[in-house]
C-alpha cells in the first residue's frame, strides 16, 4: 500500500490502524498534506487492487468536499440551505444523510420539508421547516464505484437548532373556589413541556391580579419539565378575569407562550363537588388533567346543573403516540418514505399484537390515525415486510377484545372510525404490492392476476368474487371479520348480514363486472328482502347503486359494477303487502256469516233435498265442509293477532285450525268420490250407510291422525318447530321442510283428485248424453255436477294460489304479491262462494228455500185474516 500511494503528491504517511481478528482485513489511514486529485486516487487504488489477489478497497477520504453550513444554533421553524461542493467534477451526484445522538442514520431524500437540487460538484440541501426532527450531523456524499473499489468523497457538520416546546399549562386547584368575596386565594400555576435539550428561558406574567406572580423552582423529570409559580387572586366577582402568562425563549431569543384564566367559583355560585381525580369544578365548565404515563389529556363536564358529566379520555398510550408522530413525518425527507413507512408498519404489528395495551377508544383511534395518515401519503408502495406489517396491525384492530372501543357511541366518533378504517385500508391495498394470497386472524388477502380474454377469482372468508373486465393487471380482495358491526347503518329498516369486503386493483378499469357470493351469517327468512350494497364515502353509508341482488333462489349472489367495499344488507322483518290484514279480516267476516246462513238454509231445506242416497250424501258433505271451515275461519279470527294471545292458546287453535281445514278437504274429497260414483255407475244406487261410515272416517278420523302424527313428532308441538308463535300456524322451513307439509301434501293430493273427478264426469256426460235413469236421479246427477264444477275450481284454484305463496318469495317479484293478493282475495271469501254457489246458486235448494219461505208467508197471511174475520164478528 505504502508503494502504491507514496507516488501521490503530498503524500505524508499510512498507517494500518488495526486488523481484524481471523480474516486478512485491515483498517488504515493516508495522510496527504496537498490536494489530491479524485482521478489519480482512484488510478492508485485500481493499481493496488490489481496488485493484490482477490481484494476489495474501501476508502472515505475527506477535503475533497466542502460542506457549507448555516450558524449554529439555527431558528426554529426557519428555512436553511446546506451547500455541498467537490472540488473536481466527480461525474456523480451526491447523496445526504443525516445521524442524531447514535441513532440510525437517515438518507435524506426530497419530501415535504426538504428539498435536493443536485449537480456533478454541486448540491443544495434546502430545509423548508426547521423543527427537532433536523437536528443532527448532516453528511454529504460523493460515492464512486467501480468493481471491487468504492471511494466516497464525503464531508460532514453538525445542525444545532434552539427549539421551542409545545406547552400545557393548568393551575392547582383548577378552578378556584372563593367561601366570600373578600377571600385572597393563592393558587399554584403550572407550564409543563417535553424535556429536550434546549435551556429555556422562563418568565411568567400576571394580568388584572392584585400582587406580582412568583416563580417557584422547576420540577424535572425523565419525560417532563415542569415550571411552577404562585399568585393571588381575589375573590370579588366585579374584578376582571385574572390571567398567568408563560413564556419560553430559546438561545436565540424566538419565544412561545401559553395563557391560562382563572375561573373562579364565586361565592354563592354552582360547582360540582370533588369526584376521585376531579376536583371542585365551576358548573358550565370542563375540567381537564393531563394523562399519566401516557400521552393527551382527561376532561371531564360540569353540568350548568352542577352534575358530573362522563368522563372524556383522550389518553393515547406513548407507543402509539409516538408511532402516530413518526407516521405523519415519514415523507418530511428524512429517510425513504417506503422505508420510513415500512419501518412503521413493523412497530404497528407489535404496538398492536398485545391488544390490552390499545384497549381504549383513544388508543384504537390513534391506531386507525396511523393508517389514516400513510394512506394518505402520495407515492408509497409498500412491499415485503411493509405489507405483511400493515395487514396484520390492520387484522389485530378488528379483534373480538377491542369491539367495545368500536362500538361506543361518543359523538358518533366510532362511526367516523370505522369509516376512517375502511378507506385508510382500502387505499392502502392499492398501495401494495401484494403478490400471494395473505391469510390474517381478521382479514384474509386474496390476489389474481387478470388476463386477456379471462377473468379473475378471489375468495377471501369463504366470499368468492369473480372479476371481469376488458383491462388486465392484478386484483386484490380482502375481507374483514367484525367490520360489518361497526360500520354506520343508517337505514333502521335494513341490517348487514355478511362480512365486509374490499376489492381493488392497481390501475383502473373500464367496464368491470363483479360478481360475488357471500355465506349470510343469518340464513334468510320467507318474504325478507335483500339488498346488495357498496360502501358510498361521499354520502357516508351503504348504496345499492350499481350494485344488484340476483334474488332469494341464489340468497348470498351480488352483481356490481364497480369496485368498492360490499356486504349485504337483510331487511329485519319480512315484506308486508298493503292491505292483507284488511281484505283477510273483512272476508273472514263475511265467510263466518255467509257460512251459518248456509248452515241455516241446511236446516231449513234438509227435508225437502235429501229425497235419494245421492242428495243425502251430497248434503252430508256440504253441511261438514261448511261447519269446519266455520270453525277453522272462526279460529283464524281468534289468532288474528298471535302477539295478544298465549303460547298456549296458540297452539291450541293451530292444532284446531290444521284439523278443521284438513277435515274441510277431505270432505270435499268425499263429495268429489260422491259425483264420480254417481257419474261412472249411472244406475248404481248408493249406499247411504255404508257411504256415510266410510265419509265420516275419511272426514275426521284420517285428519285427526295427521294432526295427532304431526303434532307428536314434532317435539310434542314445540313452538318453532310444529307452530310459529309469530304466525299461529304451521312452520315453513323450506321445499318439503316444516310441519306445514303435512298440511300442503294432503290438500294437494286432494285438490288434483277434485279436478280429476270433474274431468272424468265431464267426459262420461259428453260420452253417453242420452244414458239417465228416472227423472229424480237424472236431475240429482246434474244438481250434483253442477255443484262440483262450481265448488272444485273455487277450492281447487284457491289452495292452488295457496301452494303458489308458500313456494312464490315476495321478494322474487311482481308475480308473488299477486299470487298473495289472489289467495287472500278466494280464500278469505270462501264462506261466501259456498253460500252462492252450493246454495242459492243449486236449483232444488232454492226451490226448497223459496217454497219454505212463501209457505211462512202464507200461513203468517192467513193467521192475519182469521183474526180480523174474528174482531169483525164480534
């Protein structure tokens, strides 16, 4: 070495400054007494490496740059220029690092309070806002590198800046209390700072108070300095406001000051009395004290009617604060903002994995705060552990232990946080440079690379969400466990039931299609409508807007247009169609009537109609279809409104309700039985006897058991499983599922047999129209026909409207609510069809009735003229 570098002008002496310990690496400094030139250096030092085998040099050599520094100590919140300069072109620009007290050493790059311009000899550090953050030993640096050689060029200098703290100042007691009006009160007033390393000058000022302010010895500690002094104040409520004033100067003479008023509690005035840390404070006023060990400040309201208001807390733990205080400097210039902002994701994590330690609404905000400001940092990328950083803190905010600091309405302040979190992270995953799929305790990551003519699946807690669009390029999807709690609902009538989740991609893309299917965390109940929404940020609450539900076959199947933040939002109570209970209650009504009016032309006409087996039975039937569907409508009646009536009661009438409608059918399927009997065995004389013990079996005995079956398998009638106490009626679970297809099978089965039957009579009438027996048979044939086509389509199509809105969801469509309106409209009326068509609508019924009536008449004619033919005579 001595060789090699002897040859250079000026040159002095080397010296190997030490070896290190088992390795052929040495240390050593040249020492030239005339300037060098940087051209020679580096031919000198190539020759060394030549001259050795496989070895590298390393040299920093100083005078070669000149670092030009303003006066120390520099104004604070000033701007300063530093000035670099190399003596020779080194075909280099230079690079600028700044080192505190053995802390890390920081490059300095152009931000938001520092500015480079650069050149090959020149560069120009300017500082646009000089705070403690600058404060340090700058370098300058000229590297030049080629192979195995590395020369930098390098000059440094030490920045002393005279600060200026930020400052709170309180007073002991805080709000002073006068017993009369010619006390004097001495009271203590305190400014408190964060210990630095600047020598303050204090001085304390007193304005409209009776004696001068003294100054009392300062208080030091780790963190704090704490400068107290003492005045008087009286106590006439005529005399101004008392006011302290402190002031802090820096070496400089730059000074900031903090002003406090005395609010004195006057005599004869409300307060509230001391409460744990609180002492007596002025009704109308906030006390306020400063967090212990942590960083911000407690406040607490007097009431004007002198009660306590809760408690305020505004105390951020010093991790947190500190990280938040870092976070809003990572772009000022002092070290890679990508660095910067990694480095603080890194201390997120492990600020964030011990969530007792956040566990309050300040230290969770604070958290959010965080987020809030790097997203908002133009030209971040995270990558590597940047982005695991940020997803994990960003999944250990939404653990199960913080949800109360979520969810605590003050001043609405969670709602805005967990609208600050959702766009904080939304914007952040754009930032990221997330290349596999990232599985968090609260949020998973999936990422797809789009590519021409294909499209792109991510599925993130069981959300599967197909992409589409005519661009190409990566796309992220998140979804986040608890967020769907704490997000703002504002509309009372809807509830979110799925996770929230968050699809982005890097660039933007035109036409994109987007859909998504989601697990409901609630299943959704018959005739509850869904709606399939994105988070709207400018109006601040979920908007269906571009967004599409693709109806109750498909529950948890979303279709948008766009990218955003999605979930689902549940209706909390079914669809209620306007007008039902109306039309159910007014027809009801009318049945009940009609049907005891039907009852009663039975009973008036029995004689008259039942001449012939076939008319008796016929009769028969009528007469049980009319007095079961009285009691079933009667029933229907008394559980009109299933929240007036007890459990009990309501199962008692769903039990009668399912036997009497069942009864109804089955008896209608006798009379069915009965025409096609007659109309199939034309000349075949019924039974009455055997007819009548087999219909009363089939009409009581077969739905009874039905009923007797249901109900015991059914956990012995068990609300929500045999009965809704809801509804008072049978359960609906689903196709073939609930106590209520015990109930829909049978009709069923029975509604197609009634049809079946008049197809039958209809074709053997048309087949064989001349085929009749004697006159009265031939004429109780048709009454009997004429009856079944008037009664089998209006029981027929009314329960086949039935079946329609148990399978039909209201939420389907415009055909649901107008099969419900037909159902409700036949089946609410059947009493009254019943009256009509059976009734007044059969000839030898009307006959009866009529003949009755005219014979009332008569008799009631005849009593009249006798007994005015008597009055005459006498």
């Amino acid at each position: 070495m001595k060789k090699v570098y002897s040859t250079l002008k000026g040159f002095d002496f080397l010296n190997i400054i030490k070896y290190s310990f088992g390795s052929i690496v040495a240390d050593f400094e040249i020492t030239i007494s005339k300037s060098v030139s940087p051209n020679d250096l580096i031919q000198k030092s190539e020759n060394l490496i030549k001259a050795l085998t496989n070895s590298s040099l390393n040299l920093e050599t100083t005078g070669v740059v000149s670092l030009t520094m303003p006066d120390n100590p520099v104004n604070y919140d000033s701007q300063q220029h530093l000035v670099c300069t190399s003596n020779a072109d080194l075909n280099i620009t230079a690079v600028w690092r700044q080192k505190k007290d053995n802390e890390k050493v920081y490059s300095i790059t152009n931000g938001t309070e520092a500015d480079i311009t650069l050149s090959t000899r020149k560069s120009t550090l300017t500082l646009k806002r000089i705070s403690a953050s600058w404060e340090g030993e700058y370098s300058c640096l000229f590297p030049q590198k080629k192979d195995s050689l590395v020369i930098t060029h390098s000059a440094s200098a030490v920045m002393d800046v005279a600060l200026l703290p930020n400052i709170f100042i309180t007073a002991v007691p805080e709000f002073p209390r006068c017993h009369t009006k010619d006390d004097v009160l001495k009271i203590t007033s305190k400014c408190l700072i964060r210990k630095d390393n600047e020598a303050y000058t204090v001085k304390w000022e007193s304005q409209k108070m009776p004696g001068k302010i003294t100054q009392l010895q300062a208080e030091d500690s780790s963190e704090e300095a704490v400068y107290p002094a003492e005045a008087a104040v009286t106590c006439n409520p005529n005399d101004p406001k008392p006011t302290v004033k402190c002031t802090f100067k820096n070496r400089l003479n730059q000074s900031k000051s903090e002003s406090f008023v005395f609010n004195i509690i006057y005599d004869g005035e409300e307060f509230c009395a001391p409460e744990g840390d609180w002492g007596e404070t002025k009704a109308g006023f906030t006390a306020k004290l400063q967090c212990q060990n942590a960083d911000g400040l407690r406040q607490r309201r007097c009431s004007i009617k002198s009660t306590w208001e809760p408690e305020e807390e505004n105390c951020v733990n010093n991790d947190v604060s500190s990280l938040l205080h870092f976070a809003r400097d990572v772009d000022i210039g002092l070290g890679s903002l990508n660095e910067n902002a990694e480095d603080v994701f890194n201390r997120l994590r492990n600020v964030t994995n011990n969530s007792m330690a956040i566990n309050t609404v300040s230290n969770v905000k604070a958290t959010v705060d965080v987020l809030n400001v790097l997203s908002d940092k133009q030209g971040l990328t995270l990558n590597g552990s940047g982005v695991s950083g940020f997803l994990e803190s960003s999944s250990n905010l939404m653990e199960k232990s913080l949800e109360k600091t979520w969810t605590v309405k003050k001043d609405d302040q969670n709602l805005t946080l967990a609208e600050t979190y959702i766009r904080s992270v939304e914007k952040l995953i754009k930032m990221a440079n997330i290349t596999a799929n990232n599985i968090q305790k609260n949020i998973e990551m999936a990422t797809c690379d789009k590519k021409p003519g294909s499209g792109c699946t991510n599925t993130a807690f069981g959300v599967t969400v197909d992409f589409d669009s005519s661009d190409n390029g990566s796309v992220a999807t998140a979804g986040f466990k608890q967020l769907e709690n704490y997000l703002p609902q504002r509309d009372e009538e809807y509830e979110v039931n799925s996770i929230v989740v968050t699809t982005t991609t890097q660039k933007d893309h035109s036409g994109s299609v987007i859909q998504m299917k989601f697990p409901l965390l609630r299943p959704r109940a018959r005739n509850v409508r869904i709606k399939c929404v994105s988070w709207d940020y400018d109006k601040r609450q979920w908007s269906s807007r571009g967004c599409e539900w693709m109806g109750p076959q498909a529950d948890g199947h979303c279709v948008c247009n766009h990218l955003s933040s999605f979930a689902i939002l549940m209706a909390r109570y079914p669809i209620v169609l306007p007008w039902m209970s109306e039309i159910t209650l007014i027809g009801l009504s009318i049945s009940v009537m009609s049907l005891v009016i039907s009852l009663v032309i039975e009973v008036i006409v029995w004689r008259d109609v039942v001449k012939s087996n076939t008319r008796y039975l016929r009769h028969v039937a009528q007469v049980n279809i009319s007095l079961c569907l009285l009691v079933a409508d009667g029933c229907f009646l008394a559980s009109f409104k299933p929240d007036t009536i007890s459990e009990v009661w309501c199962k008692a009438l769903v039990m009668l309700k399912h036997f009497c409608y069942l009864s109804m059918f089955f008896w209608m399927f006798c009379l069915s039985s009965t025409l096609l009997h007659q109309a199939v065995f034309l000349f075949h004389k019924m039974s009455k006897k055997v007819y009548l013990r087999f219909y009363i079996i089939l009409g009581y005995a077969c739905p009874l058991l039905i009923v007797l079956i249901t109900f015991l398998t059914n956990r012995a009638g068990a609300e929500g499983v045999y009965f809704s106490k809801e509804t008072c009626w049978l359960v609906y679970s689903g196709l073939f599922s609930g106590s209520i297809h015990t109930f829909m099978i049978p009709v069923g089965i029975i509604v197609i047999v009634n049809v079946l039957s008049m197809v039958v009579v209809i074709i053997k009438l048309l087949d064989h129209p001349t085929n009749a027996g004697t006159s009265d048979d031939r004429s109780a044939a048709k009454s009997v026909m004429r009856t079944v086509i008037l009664l089998t389509p209006i029981f027929g199509v009314t329960w086949i409207f039935g079946f329609g809105v148990t399978i039909l969801d209201l939420s389907s469509g415009i055909a649901a609510p107008l099969v419900n309106y037909a159902f409700i409209l036949l089946n609410s009326f059947q009493g009254l069809f019943i009256l009509l068509t059976t009734y007044l609508g059969d000839n030898l019924t009307r006959a009866a009735l009529l003949n009755h009536l005219k014979t009332r008449v008569s008799a009631s004619v005849s009593d009249s003229s006798t007994t005015l033919d008597t009055k005459l005579s006498k």
